[in-house]
C-alpha cells in the first residue's frame, strides 16, 4: 500500500439505486476527474455538475464535490460524484477512473488516511463502524458522541494527569538538585496512580455495560412441552420462525430471532420442551436447552396453569429471570392472582393473542440503560480498544505494586511512557517524549 497513491472506491453500495457516490482521495484527484470532463472542475470547496465522458462519448451527467486539502474527511484533496445508480455505470466510472491513474483504495483505506492525516482518532474511526452496523438507539447515540469525540475530553485528561506524574518523576531522577518537586514522593505518586486506575475502571465498566447491551442480552425460551415457548418467540419477534402445534415435542432443536429495543437488543433462544421422553433426537435438544441456562444473561421461564416444572424453576432461580404466565385467555382472574402469588417474578400474556405488552414492560425496566449517554468517559465498542485499556489497567496495577514493594521510581516510569503509549494511539498522537520534555520544562521551570 502506498498513501502517496490516489485512491478510489464507491462510498455507496454498487447496485441499482437513484445515486452512486465515487469517492477519490489523493493529491491526484482533481486531475484524473478532469479526464473525464470537458468543462474541468475547480479545486476549491465547490459542488458543480458536469458531464461524464469515456472518450468522445458522454457516459453521465454528475453533480460533483471537491474538498481542498485539510478540508475533506480524510485531509487530502478529496472528490465525490455522485452519478446515477446503476452497477453498469458505476464500474464503467470507476474503471475509467483507475485506468486514468487511481488506485482502488483498500477496505478501511479512506478512514486510514484520516486517523494518520489526524482528522480521526482510533475510536472516532472505530464509531464509523458502529454508527453504521447499530442495532438500537442507544447503539446509535453512542456511536455517534464518541464519532464527534464528545468523551475524547476525560481521554485527554487521564493522559494530560499522566505526562504531569511521568515528568515529575523524570524530574526527580535527571535532576536531582530539584529535591522539591511537588507529587515526587512514593505516597503521592501513589496517590496519583490510584485515581488514574479509578478513571480507567470507570472506562472499561461503561465499555463493558455498553457492549452487554448492544451486542446482545442472551434470552433463553425454556419451558416444558406445549406451554406456548414458540408462539411467545414469535410474537416477540413479529414473524413466524418457530413452528407451531399443538403437538408435544414439535421444537428438537433451538430456534434463535433478534428483538431490538430502543436502548438494547435481546438475542432470543427458543429451546426444546423440556420433557421425558424416548426420542433420541428430542433427547439431545432437551440436554441443549439445560445446556444453555448457564451461558444466559436472561431466561424467561415459560409456565401454564398445571404445567409448573419445579425442577426447571430450581435450576434457574439464582440466574436473572422472568417467569411469564402463558396462555392467560384461559385463565381467570384467580386463578391468574393465585399462580402469581407463588412467584415473585411473574408476568402473564397470551403469546397466541400477541398480548406481551406485561412482558415487553418488565425486560425494559430490567435492561433500560440510557443512563449511559450521561456518562462522562469514553465508551469503548472495539474488542482490541478494550484490551488496550486492560493492559492500562494492568500496568497501574504494576505500577504501584512496584512502589508498595520499594522499587525505584525509574522503573515505575518505564509501566507509565507504555500507559502513555497507549492513549496516544488511540488519540491518534505520536511525540510522547516530546510532551514529557515540554512539560518538565515550562511546570516545573527548570533552567529558568
């Protein structure tokens, strides 16, 4: 890959729609559009629409977009046509494109250019992902404070504390006629890792919230045969997936559906009955479905009067659940009260007669989270972003156990400039000695 190169690809899905954006980035840019133009294009941030050429013959008439540098999403000069919509078209445009220069750019490659351009950060690109692939509204929201970089504030702050307790420390070992740094003693530069491991526990506690929520709540269907445990998936999910009879034993096997609410998504899991029976086949879904209650997050433990397992109801009542009354058209008020008193947790519904409006209610209140927007730290959604703050977490932890076990503070400096390290990719930033020197100098005045 060369990043001197000018790359092209289409920013909208190739298919038969009203608009195609081809998108190009890359000093070269503006000249290899002017190739298909009669009436060439300016350079300055400009829309203007032109005819599209391949030779003599004119291919498509196009609004087009330029972006000076330093002012396009990736910080090169950038163009944008948006032509007409057909896959036949689209090609011919970019084929004619990359045979007058252009490089096809490499998947991810434009939102490479703008975290090494410093227009993004690693998670202001990772949120262009998920703003894209979210499943819910918080999802959405999320996505979309930690793309503008809303949060990126405490980011700067926890590395801001962090070169102020590096270069103190530095201080005290390159200089040490300056015996009065303030913050250089074992104790407070205890102190001061403490609340740095606090901020970055806050951090990965609201990562970890964020994810259980948006990546899914594993929701397990469990019951005995016939209490209604695939009509209640389908009239949770709107659609009929799960077969339906009348028959014990119709389900053998899981059957999974996704229900997104506003603020987090359930992974649905409708199990087989849970019965003895002979069938070899229905066997090994009955050991499925116990199988799965330990790697839940959530089970809804279907019952019918007279059809209450207590065997089941005793494997699952430590686990987060919800017992949901079925077939409540065929109950009466007493009855209903009466079952009801016997569990603490319980909803009725009548799945048959999609009436789950009690159930839909009480996995909100469980699992409503948008208290989540409110929080005032970065919310990491990439798995490697949260290993990278584990490992902060870890070399905190590193760091005071070394001072606790009387290790010279050198030493502790080599776990901070890794910490340090870290935050600076994701931040997108690379002079980390740079910082520290500056900051030795111009706080602590040295050489006046």
């Amino acid at each position: 890959m060369n990043l001197n190169d000018t790359i092209v690809a289409c920013a909208t899905k190739v298919s038969r729609q009203a608009i195609s954006i081809i998108r190009l980035s890359g000093e070269q840019a503006i000249e290899i559009v002017n190739k298909l133009l009669i009436k060439k294009i300016d350079a300055n941030n400009k829309m203007q629409v032109r005819k599209i050429y391949d030779g003599n013959d004119i291919i498509d008439e196009s609004l087009i977009l330029t972006f000076a540098q330093g002012k396009s999403f990736t910080g090169e000069v950038v163009v944008e046509i948006q032509c007409h919509g057909g896959i036949l078209l689209t090609n011919k445009i970019i084929a004619l494109l990359i045979s007058h220069g252009a490089r096809p750019a490499l998947p991810g490659e434009f939102s490479q250019r703008a975290y090494l351009n410093g227009k993004i950060n690693l998670l202001q690109a990772e949120s262009i992902n998920n703003l894209i692939d979210s499943k819910n509204e918080l999802a959405l929201k999320v996505s979309a404070m930690n793309l503008e970089g809303r949060n990126n504030k405490s980011l700067l702050i926890i590395k801001e504390n962090l070169i102020d307790l590096i270069s103190k420390i530095q201080t005290s070992i390159d200089y040490p006629d300056y015996d009065d740094v303030e913050g250089s003693s074992s104790e407070e530069i205890s102190s001061e890792l403490i609340i740095l491991k606090n901020e970055v526990t806050k951090i990965l506690e609201a990562s970890k919230r964020f994810n259980f929520l948006n990546s899914g709540i594993n929701t397990l269907i469990l019951g005995e045969t016939n209490v209604g445990k695939s009509s209640l998936l389908n009239s949770l999910i709107s659609e009929e997936k799960a077969i339906v009879t009348d028959i014990e034993g119709t389900t053998r096997d899981i059957v999974e559906g996704q229900l997104n609410f506003e603020n987090f998504t359930l992974n649905l899991i409708d199990t087989a009955g849970i019965r003895n029976t002979k069938d070899e086949v229905e066997k090994i879904g009955i050991e499925k479905s116990i199988s799965l209650i330990n790697s839940s997050n959530l089970i809804l433990f279907v019952i019918n009067k007279g059809k209450i397992n207590n065997e089941i109801y005793e494997k699952i009542k430590d686990k987060k659940h919800i017992v949901v009354l079925n077939k409540s058209e065929l109950l009466g008020v007493e009855e209903t009260k009466e079952i009801k008193n016997k569990f603490p947790n319980l909803v009725s519904v009548s799945a048959i007669n999609n009436d789950i409006k009690e159930l839909i209610d009480k996995i909100e209140d469980e699992f409503n989270n948008d208290n989540l927007l409110e929080v005032e730290v970065p919310i990491l959604s990439n798995a490697f972003h949260i290993e990278m703050f584990k490992n902060i977490l870890t070399l905190l932890e590193n760091s005071l156990n070394n001072i606790e076990s009387g290790f010279t503070t050198d030493l502790i400096n080599v776990d901070l400039y890794e910490i340090l390290k870290i935050l600076n990719n994701l931040l997108g930033i690379y002079d980390a000695d740079e910082e520290v020197i500056d900051t030795i100098f111009r706080k602590y005045c040295l050489g006046k």
